[in-house]
C-alpha cells in the first residue's frame, strides 16, 4: 500500500504533474509503438522490401 501512496503523492495530487506524467507518458508510448510497429513490419516483410534486395539490381557502375 505504501507504494500506491508514493505514487499518489508525487504524481496524482497536483494537476501539473499529473498532466506532465500524461505528456511524457504519451510521448514514451508513441515511441515504443513506433519502433515497435516498424520491427513488426519489417519481420513480415523480409526479403520484399528495396533494402533487402537492392543488391540484385545494383551494379558497380551505379556507385559513381
């Protein structure tokens, strides 16, 4: 229970901290998501994507 109360007392009883907790919350979230949704993606994409099979269609001329 004592850990509920510490939460409560430096997160939940003042309205500003309680509003920065949801930003930065928010922003943590989006960021996890984000590279979350990418890996995902590019596990079900593997070997489709330009970058997995650019080598095919490059040639060493290309490179100048």
């Amino acid at each position: 229970m004592s850990f509920v109360k510490t939460v409560y007392r430096s997160l939940f009883r003042r309205t500003s901290t309680f509003a920065v907790g949801i930003l930065v919350g928010a922003v943590i979230f989006e960021r996890v998501f984000d590279q979350g949704s990418d890996a995902l993606f590019e596990e079900l994409n593997r070997g489709k994507l330009w970058k997995h099979i650019k080598h095919n269609y490059e040639s060493e001329d290309d490179e100048a």
